[in-house]
C-alpha cells in the first residue's frame, strides 16, 4: 500500500474516543481540508477539559481514554462549513469534516504522532497488523 493516500487525523480526548467507539461522525475544526480518503483516526496526546460538561461525551468518561494512539480507521468523505445543524455533534460556526466506515481497532496501536492536526502515516505505522486489517475493512 502506498502510503501517500491515508491520513492520520490527531483528536485531543475525549473526541478520538466518540469517533472510534461511538457515534461522533462530524470533527468540528477551524479549517477546510481538500482531503478525502482513509484516515487513522489518532488519540493525541492532549485532553479537551471542556467536553466533561457536555451530555454526548459523558459516556466515555467512564471508559480508558488511550492517548498516543491509533484507534480507529475511517473515511473521511466530506468537508463543509457549519450549515445549520448537521449532527447533535456539530459546532456551530466550524467546519464539519464528515467521517463515515468508522472500524474500530481491537486495541489501539501506539503512536507518539502530531497535535491536533492532519498528517502522512510512516510506513512501518501502515505494516502493522491491526491497521492492515482494519484498512482493508474500511476499503471492502
């Protein structure tokens, strides 16, 4: 596989978690991306402390929030600025990155990656064997 045409999208926790474990299809952001395609879905290394006070998340409070981590591979199918109310997850006055096939890892995959951003997967990341699997998922 090339690793040209995957991405890794890095979340802060708790939102990495709603995206690979619940039903959060929208990552709301500051910025358009022209990208479409795969991205691992990446838990950074740093927390959001203002979603402990919203509904949506509380479940996955409860739960282990990985960080530094692969969680999830996912399509990320469209990119568009706030439109009303897309999604209970949708933040006003943002851009609304649509992801859709989310897969879930069995157990996430270390990886140290960037903050808060969209960057290329090295290519030992795309070998492993948790990752493999769940591309050719996400693809079929």
């Amino acid at each position: 596989m090339n690793h040209t045409d995957v991405r890794v999208l890095t979340l802060r926790q708790p939102w990495a978690s709603c995206i690979a474990y619940g039903t959060k299809r929208i990552d709301n952001r500051t910025q358009q991306t022209d990208y479409r395609g795969v991205v691992l879905v990446h838990a950074g290394p740093n927390t959001d402390h203002t979603a402990w006070n919203l509904p949506l998340t509380r479940p996955f409070l409860r739960r282990p929030l990985p960080s530094t981590a692969i969680l999830a591979v996912a399509l990320l199918e469209d990119c568009h600025p706030d439109d009303g109310y897309c999604t209970l997850w949708s933040a006003h006055e943002r851009w609304h990155w649509r992801l859709t096939t989310v897969i879930p890892l069995v157990r996430p995959v270390p990886c140290p990656g960037g903050t808060d951003r969209l960057w290329t997967p090295s290519a030992p990341l795309l070998t492993h064997p948790r990752i493999c699997e769940a591309l050719e998922a996400a693809r079929a």
